[in-house]
C-alpha cells in the first residue's frame, strides 16, 4: 500500500475496504457508460420521459466518481483509471447493443440494484474497521442505487 494520511485504519483494513470501494468505482463507471449511452439512443412513446430520467441518473453516477476515487487515494491506494482495469473489476455487464427501451429500463433497474446489493455488502463488510467516512459515503450511494432502481421500475408499472 502506498502512504496515506494516518487515519487510524489498521493496513489490513484499509486494503480490504480498497478493494470494495476499487468494485464499487468500476461498477459506477460502467452503470455511468451505459445509462449515457441509453440516454442517447432511448426512443418510443416515453422517450422524452425517459432520456430525462437517464440523463439525471448518469449525471449522479459521474458525479459519484471522483468522491469514491479520492476516497482510495485517501486510503493510500491508487484509483484504478483505466477501462481495462474496470473491465477487469466490474460485475455488471456492458451493453454494446442498443435494446428497446423497456429492456433499457429493466437492465439499469437491475444494475443499480446489484451495485445497492454489493454496496450493502461492502458496508457490512467494513463495519469495525474504523472508517466511518466510507461508511458514511457508501450510506449516500446506497441510497441514491436504491432511488434509482425505485424510479426505473416505477416506469415499468401500469
């Protein structure tokens, strides 16, 4: 690990919670590409509605970036910034093909509720590690996955 602020996370921890927040970066950074690319490419009877809806959820998601990257560098680990090595960290799926816009919604409903499960998880997993700041910050981005999903499959019910 490189240095750091001493913050009072024992080395162990702070490259455990590294490797979480490393996920989590490379999660949001794909659920980022692919909710723009949906935002450019929706079209139908809801398009307006949801190319909005994308347009205010990549938006969040861009903006959720750079906290969680300054966060790794405050921990004294790099920011993976690379698309090879998101590719290599991510568990969602790229999209490379341009669904209906159902299927949009139905695949960023599941993704952001895999990245609300593995933040949960992540959050779980750090509890006693003394780093109530990436508690907090990931309580935040529960929250917003959480809402996002709520908003996508509310499009979905009649």
């Amino acid at each position: 690990m490189g240095e750091c602020m001493k913050l009072g996370i024992k080395d162990q921890d702070r490259e455990t919670i590294a490797q979480h927040l490393s996920k989590i970066l490379a999660d949001t950074f794909v659920l980022s590409v692919k909710t723009q690319g949906f935002h450019w490419n929706v079209k139908g009877p809801h398009f307006y509605a949801l190319h909005k809806l994308f347009e205010e959820q990549y938006d969040a998601l861009q903006d959720a970036l750079d906290p969680l990257a300054e966060r790794l560098r405050a921990l004294g680990v790099p920011a993976p910034g690379a698309i090879a090595a998101y590719a290599k960290l991510t568990s969602l799926k790229e999209q490379d093909k341009i669904p209906a816009a159902q299927a949009m919604v139905k695949e960023l409903l599941q993704d952001n509720e895999a990245l609300a499960l593995q933040i949960h998880a992540t959050i779980n997993a750090i509890e006693g590690t003394q780093d109530e700041v990436t508690a907090d910050m990931l309580t935040e981005r529960l929250e917003r996955h959480e809402k996002a999903a709520w908003m996508l499959r509310s499009t979905l019910e009649d």
